[in-house]
C-alpha cells in the first residue's frame, strides 16, 4: 500500500487536495468517486526513484531545522504513551498544518504498513531525514527505546537550530554596515563629486594629484558601471562554479584553516558538529566505526573531513581515535583531550557531549569578538575614505584662496 496525493473537486466545484492510501492510483480514484468527488490528479508520494523511471513526486527540497524538530518530538512524544509507529505518524502527519510535511508523513506511513522499519520507510526521503537521523532511528528500534532516540535528535535539531540562528543575527549587522558604507562611498564619488568638480572647469589652474585620482575615479565609476556589475557578477558566478569543483574546493578550505580568527572559528564549528553527531550516535548505540563514517559527513571543511575518515581507518585497524584525530592538527586541544579522556574512561559519550559544548560556547565567544572588532574597524575605514573625498575636493579651494591673496 502507498500513499497519493490527490486534487479532486466537489459536487460545489471546489478543488479539494489531500493524501489517501492505497494499492493503485485506480484504487485511490475509486475512493474519491466513492465520497462524491471527481479526481483530477493523482500522484503517489515518493522519493526513491529507480533508474530509468520518471520521479512521480518529490522532495527535492528539505525542510528547515524547526518543522523537523517539532514533528520529531510529537512522534516521540506519541510513541513514548505506547501508540504504535504507525498510528503516531498518521497523528502526527493530522497535526502538521503544512501540506507538504503531512503527505511525506503518511507516505513513510505506507511504507511502514508494508512492513519496512522506521529507518527504512525514512530513506525514501534523503533530502529531509539526514543519514545520522536515519542511522540514530534504526539504533533506537533495534534495542526498543525509539522514544528516546527520537528525544535526542530533537534536542539536537534544536540545538543546531539555535547555533544557526545566532550566528545569522551576529551576521546581520556587519553586513549592512559595509553595504551601507559601500553605497555612500559609491554615492559620493558618482553624483557628489562630478557636481563638485564643475566649480574648477574653467579655472587655470593645476589640480592636486589626490583631486586628479579621485576625479578619475568618480569617471569611471559612472563611465563603466555596468561593466563593473558584469564584471562583478561574473566573478562571483565564476568562483561559486569554481568551488564546486573538489580540488580548488579542497585548497580553498586549507586556506581558511590557515586565516586568523577565521581558521579558529572553522576549527570550532567543524569540531562542534563532529562531536555533537558522535555523541547521538555513541548513546544510541550505534558501531563506531559508522557513527565516525556519518559523523565525517556533518564536517563540511574538507581536510577536517578526511582526518575524520582517516581516524576513522585508524580505529579499524586498532588504533586510537583521539591519537588520529590529535596528528591531523585540525582539531583543537581541548576536544582531542575530551576524547582521550573518554576512550580512557570508557564514557566516551559523555566526554563527547561535553567538547561540543565546550566548542559551541567557544564558538559564540570568537563570533561576539569578531563582530566587535569589525564595527570599529568599518567606522574607521568609512571615515578614511570620507575624509579622503573630503581633502581631495578642499584642496583646490584652499590653493585658489591663496592665489586670491
């Protein structure tokens, strides 16, 4: 049985969306003649696509932290009071008030009353049920405590959440100081100046060498500002299309680790994430090796990400996960001595969730002074180039009060 997601219209004319199950798509358009409705469209709600067959109706398109964590806790929520699995998913897919999620819900749904577990129904969607969300479910029903896999991973899809939320804001403000900084200068030099300019057309005289700079400047600006713009946008273009490529994706990502400030907050997040994954997974009782293969996949700087999966070959040949991580130099000293700490005590768990706690309230730490030092450093740079401006249009003035004398 699977879901399909139908539009219909009433005996009013009204058209009518929503999911129902069944064995076909004949079936499901039976079922609406049944309730008086004349089907328009029906599609099954999938994701897998086998190759060669058209995809008949997609999630491309993921879902953000919030949705996921809230349908994540209602559903361990639900199965914590003893509702079976798929009873809670059909609650929980009622309660959504977004379309969207409601029909993937109840096509995971289907494929749970085919008789596929949770984890495998979640496959049929990659692109919202993450491979540590999906690992960390197939833990949790293998040793029958789902409820509190799935309070986990709202707890972390939360957390990321908020981690995400604030450095979005801590962002916003330096943001528009330097577009608003760069719009006034642009503004000054393109229709200031040129109207400045014109008081010393007709004077003999010889202007100063900042004037002269700065009036050439003002020209083309306003002679080739389009061609700026294409320029600009190329480049961009260019170097997002650049970047995708894996090697100079690779060298742009040693370059960050080698940048003040920038380096230590990359190492931070990266190493955050890494040991937050890890620790859902080790306390779900999911193989270390595999909680290393997924928690590899969360680092998004690249050669942070291959030390992960060379530890990750260290440890199946034996060796030491915090000795592996500690030779790759990216990793800070704090979390390399968490990790040996646990792996000596046997509560590598723990010692996990704390280096990511620790790593996260460093990682605010480094954004807060970033932030800091950049509104001075902005005010400073704006007033040189103002004062700038300034000087190489009362120059000229000064040198004709002086001939005036």
């Amino acid at each position: 049985m699977a879901a399909f997601e139908y539009t219909a219209l009433d005996q009013q004319g009204k058209e009518n969306r929503g999911v129902l199950e069944g064995d076909a798509a004949r079936q499901v358009r039976q079922q609406l003649r049944d309730k008086g409705l004349v089907p328009l469209t029906v599609t099954e709600v999938q994701q897998r696509q086998n190759r060669g067959q058209s995809k008949k109706f997609s999630f491309q398109r993921g879902i953000n932290a919030t949705d996921l964590a809230l349908i994540t806790r209602q559903f361990s929520t639900l199965v914590r009071s003893g509702l079976a699995v798929e009873e809670a998913l059909f609650t929980v897919s009622k309660q959504t008030e977004k379309p969207r999620l409601s029909n993937m819900l109840m096509a995971v749904r289907s494929r749970v009353l085919e008789g596929h577990s949770l984890a495998t129904a979640l496959e049929d969607f990659p692109h919202i049920f993450s491979d540590l969300y999906r690992a960390t479910v197939a833990a949790g029903e293998q040793s029958g405590f789902l409820y509190m896999v799935l309070e986990r991973l709202a707890d972390h899809t939360e957390s990321r959440q908020v981690m995400q939320q604030k450095t979005q804001l801590a962002m916003v403000y330096p943001i528009i100081v330097t577009v608003v900084a760069i719009l006034v200068i642009i503004a000054l030099l393109t229709f200031v100046v040129p109207q400045v300019v014109k008081v010393f057309e007709h004077q003999d005289q010889q202007l100063p060498p900042l004037t002269v700079g700065l009036i050439a400047v003002s020209d083309f600006l306003r002679d080739h500002a389009l061609l700026l713009i294409g320029g600009l946008t190329v480049v961009i273009v260019g170097t997002k299309s650049l970047l995708r490529k894996p090697g100079p994706k690779k060298q742009y990502h040693r370059l960050l680790l080698r940048l003040p400030l920038i380096s230590k907050l990359v190492r931070g997040l990266n190493s955050a994430r890494f040991a937050r994954t890890f620790s859902i997974l080790t306390a779900s009782g999911v193989p270390a090796l595999e909680g290393l293969r997924i928690s590899a996949q969360v680092v998004s700087n690249q050669p942070m990400r291959t030390a992960v999966e060379q530890a990750a070959r260290t440890v199946r040949e034996g060796g030491s996960l915090h000795k592996a991580l500690d030779e790759s130099g990216y990793f800070p000293p704090m979390t390399v001595h968490l990790i040996a700490s646990g792996e000596a005590s046997g509560n590598l768990e723990e010692m996990l969730e704390r280096a990511a706690v620790s790593q996260e309230r460093e990682v605010e730490t480094l954004i807060a002074k970033i932030v800091g030092l950049f509104e001075p450093a902005m005010i400073l740079f704006m007033g040189v180039a103002v004062l700038i401006i300034v000087l190489a249009i009362l120059l000229p003035i000064f040198e004709i009060n002086q001939l005036i004398k």
